[in-house]
C-alpha cells in the first residue's frame, strides 16, 4: 500500500530535527606515543526541509576521572542545514591551552569530551544536543582494572543449580522498514524514505538482520505512517491501515516459526520528535494512533492522543505492552506534567528500556564501521533518578537495509531456555536482565550481592557490588566506572568506583547502582541497574 503524500496535511517531517555528533579517538595515533595528540570531529546536521539554522557548539576536554578539571574548549556558530558541517578540532595533547609557559602534556588517564550544540537559541524553535564519551590518554603502561571472567561471575549466580541457566542473545530493537519511513538500497538511501515508498520490508530485514549475525531483530515503524504519509492522509481508510500492521506481525511470526534460533519481532515507534519523542512499543498486537481521514475515521485500532504520555503509559499497563524510550533527549521529550522524561507509576510499570547509544539512522555502512554514534547517558539517567527502572539498550535505528550491519552495537538480553522464544525474551526484558554494548563480542555481568543486575531487593548491612566481563574478540577492559543515583530523586548520577569491585554500606533508603566499562578500544559496555532498598 503507498498512498500519495499529495493530500496529507503537511507537518514537521520526522528525522528533520537537529544531529550532533562528535568523532573523538579513543587513542592517539601510533605516531603521537608521546604527546597523545589527536584531532576531534564535531559533524552537525539539521535537515529541516532545506532551511538553514545558526547551530553554537561547545566541546569541553575534562579530566582525568569524573571530577577532573576542564583543560580544554572549543567553541563555536555554524550555519546548519541538511547537508550538515564538519569541524575539525586538534588537540596537542597539552594539558592547558593558555598556560603557554608551561605547556604541559596531560596526564595518563581517562578524559570526558562533552558537546553541547544549540540551535535557533532563545527562539521558541530553539533545539539542543549534548553528547558525552571518552577518551584515553596513556603514554606509560597500562593500569586497567582488574575485572573478573564473565563465566565466572555467571557461575556464582545463586540459584541455577538444576537450572537451565541463562544466555545472551544479541537484539536490535530500533529499525524500521518500508512499512514506514525505511527500506531503502543502501545506493539510495540518503535519509528518511517517504513512507510506504522503499523496496524492503519486515521478511528482508530479518533475513539480512540473521544472516549479519544478530538473534533478534525489531523492526518498530512508526505509527502514524500507516496511512502513507508523514503528516495525514484524508484519503486514507482505517481497514487499510490496520491491515498493514497486522501485515507485520503475522510475517515476524511466520519468520519466527521457520527459523528456529532467530526471533523477528514487529512493533511500533510511537510519537513524534517535535511533539514529545519516540517510544517503541514492542509488543502491541493493535496499531495504536491519533490521526484521523477526511470522513473522521481513526486510522488505527485504538485512539492516543499525539503527545499524551502519562495516558499511553496507562493503556499499555492495562494492555500489558512493555516499551522503550528512544534516543531520548533531557530537555522537552516525554513530557507528564510538563517535566521532560516526568515519573508516572503506569510508566514505571512498563517502560522497560532506555536507549544509551546509538548509530545514525541514516547509516549506510555495512561493515560495522559507522563513526557517526550518539550517546544518551545523561537522558537515560535522568529517566533513572525520576524514579523510572529501565535498562540501557543500543539500538541502531537502521532506515537503510543495513539492518544491524552499520555498527557492532547491540542490546544484549540474558534468556532462559534454547530456541529463544518471544515470550521468554519479553520476560527477560520484563526481568531487566539486559546490558548495552558497543561491541557485539563482549560477555558482562553486574551484580549487588549475588543479585543479578535488573532486580530489586531490600538489604541490610554491607552490600557488594561485582562486574564480570569477558570478550570473544579479546578486547580487554580499559576503564570502569560503578554509578549511583536515588531513584525519585531527580538528582544527579555520580560515579563512586573505578574499580570492578566494591563493597559499601548506603545509607537507609532506595538506591540505583550500575557499571560502565570501556573497552581498550573505547567501545562502551553498560549494565543495567540494580535497585536496592537499604534498611536501618
């Protein structure tokens, strides 16, 4: 089914918001042993229908470690449009750039690069993009954490003698096909695809998705182009619309059925960005929306008002549907209360995942080599500390038909029993039982006294924190970092470790704790939380 977008009211385009990314080499080249000099990329990109916006950046070097002092920042104004900017930033490897009479190199450790790009400022269209990583400076030898197998650390979980145990199956859960806005040769694909128009669907992207190596794949279109468009189409009928959705899940459970060790999964990508943002509802067997034909027919099963979080939040509490947020943003997305990412306990109850990282969207790379990735750490915390208890995801937003082949990033998800099924991988998900990585390769496990990371406990007395990692490739753990936060708090995120093991006593009350470990190729593994409700 494609429709024409001649009779759609015009709106926003999806994807039209602006990008910001920042390219940082997580080691100096081999030539640069010495001074540990390396040049940054900041990439901006706004592709608002051909306009050009005046996008202010901001790249700040700080360390080494959390609390390090700022050494370095750049800044800048650029004219940002849809064929995007690049600006190259070297840096020498000196520790302050004004104290030109010492010039001193910068120390060993590990450094945090944050980007913070504003566009359109103090205007009502004002826009804002903050990103965060890593990277590493080492001229001496290695003082990388010592951090016990994975293997090991599954080992010790109580509780699986007799069991079945548990495995990792590696999920993309953010992808879309021509059933919306995606679907498109990767010769072709130069962004968003009008809806319904490419030549890929759901049955491709999962055969390309197992034959690149993944377990499980979502492709989550979006829901309000099922009428063909992306803004509405008054010509439309709902018994069309419906029918493409049901479409979809019918063909990932026939996928599912004739091929044994992989799930296909089909779901929706609700919202939109200039009205809230996007949350995957991973499991729906009705298509859920808001826009309505010419004759007032709703073009979806169930009726949810564009923007009306805390009422979706509800209705999939009711229905049972779980959901992750969506390159989440910290300010002006998820709004209850008019509070970005605002606490409700419906939403609580079913939002399970909170995407830290992700490649482009637009990616056409297909040898797991994309530069351009995002980070949303700090919206994901933000989730955290209101009191939501999501697990970190990595995602990769595929639009072209790259579907999990743009980078090595995958949502890792510890399942029970073999062929892994659609009802034990919603458990798990349901479990928290996941972890985000960087890396497809790599194994990590966090516990809170023998608990494994995802649930919730009271504890008294002292409580052990532990990470376990392993990589098949052979990557090695360059850095760690264990987290803590109050959920309901809304206060801030804090590291209080840097080594993979830690034992405390909080103070009474709730707690979150979770790990971050950098690869010694900079590449980012997250685990999920764990909650503890310290008592006196």
């Amino acid at each position: 089914m494609a429709w024409s977008n001649t009779t759609a009211a015009q709106e926003p385009k999806e994807h039209s918001e602006l990008d910001a990314t920042v390219v940082a080499p997580f080691h100096a080249a081999r030539g640069e042993r010495v001074t540990q000099a390396r040049t940054f990329v900041v990439r901006l990109n706004y592709p608002d229908e051909g306009r050009s916006h005046a996008v202010r950046w901001t790249l700040t070097l700080s360390g080494p470690g959390p609390q390090g002092a700022v050494l370095r920042r750049w800044s800048g104004t650029e004219q940002v449009g849809a064929n995007g900017k690049s600006v190259n930033l070297p840096w020498d490897g000196r520790a302050d750039a004004d104290a030109r009479e010492r010039r001193m190199l910068a120390q060993d450790g590990l450094y945090q690069l944050r980007l913070l790009a504003v566009a359109d400022a103090g205007t009502p269209h004002e826009a804002q993009v903050e990103q965060q990583w890593h990277i590493q400076v080492q001229r001496g030898a290695s003082t990388a954490p010592t951090v016990r197998a994975f293997q090991a650390g599954l080992q010790q979980l109580p509780g699986l003698e007799g069991q079945p145990g548990y495995r990792i199956v590696y999920a993309n859960l953010h992808s879309q096909t021509r059933h919306s806005d995606g679907g498109a040769a990767l010769d072709a694909c130069h962004g968003a695809q009008d809806p319904q128009t490419a030549p890929y669907g759901p049955i491709d992207a999962y055969k390309y998705a197992q034959e690149h190596g993944l377990d499980v794949l979502l492709t989550s279109e979006h829901n309000h182009m099922y009428d063909g468009s992306d803004g509405t189409n008054s010509t439309a009928t709902p018994a069309e619309a419906i029918a493409l959705y049901q479409t979809g899940l019918a063909e990932a459970a026939a996928y599912t059925a004739a091929h044994p060790g992989f799930l296909a999964l089909y779901g929706m990508e609700w919202g939109v960005i200039n009205k809230g943002g996007h949350l995957n509802i991973i499991n729906s067997e009705q298509l859920l929306g808001w826009e309505k034909n010419a004759q007032g027919e709703l073009l979806a099963n169930i009726e949810t008002p564009k923007g009306d979080y805390a009422g979706l939040y509800k209705l999939m509490r009711e229905r049972g549907w779980i959901g992750q947020f969506n390159h989440p943003a910290q300010t002006g997305q998820f709004l209850v209360n008019e509070q970005p990412l605002g606490y409700t306990p419906d939403g609580d109850a079913t939002m399970v995942l909170c995407e830290v990282m992700n490649t482009s969207a637009f990616s056409t790379n297909d040898a797991e080599t994309e530069t351009r990735r995002s980070n949303y750490e700090a919206a994901c915390n933000r989730a955290l500390a209101a009191g939501y208890h999501v697990a970190f995801s990595s995602n990769q937003d595929n639009h072209c038909a790259n579907w999990g082949a743009s980078y090595g990033n995958r949502t890792a998800v510890l399942v029970t029993g073999t062929p892994v099924s659609r009802d034990s991988f919603l458990d798990a998900l349901r479990a928290r039982r996941v972890y985000a990585t960087m890396d497809k390769h790599a194994q990590l496990l966090f516990t809170a006294n023998g608990k494994l990371m995802g649930e919730r406990f009271d504890n008294h007395g002292p409580l052990r924190l532990a990470t376990s990692f392993s990589n098949s490739a052979g990557r090695q753990a360059a850095a760690i970092a264990i987290l803590h936060g109050v959920p309901g708090g809304n206060g801030s995120v804090t590291q209080v470790s840097d080594q993979a093991e830690l034992t405390i006593t909080p103070a009474p009350g709730p707690h979150f704790y979770y790990a971050r470990l950098t690869q010694d190729d900079g590449n980012i593994v997250w685990s999920a939380p764990v909650w503890v409700n310290q008592l006196p």
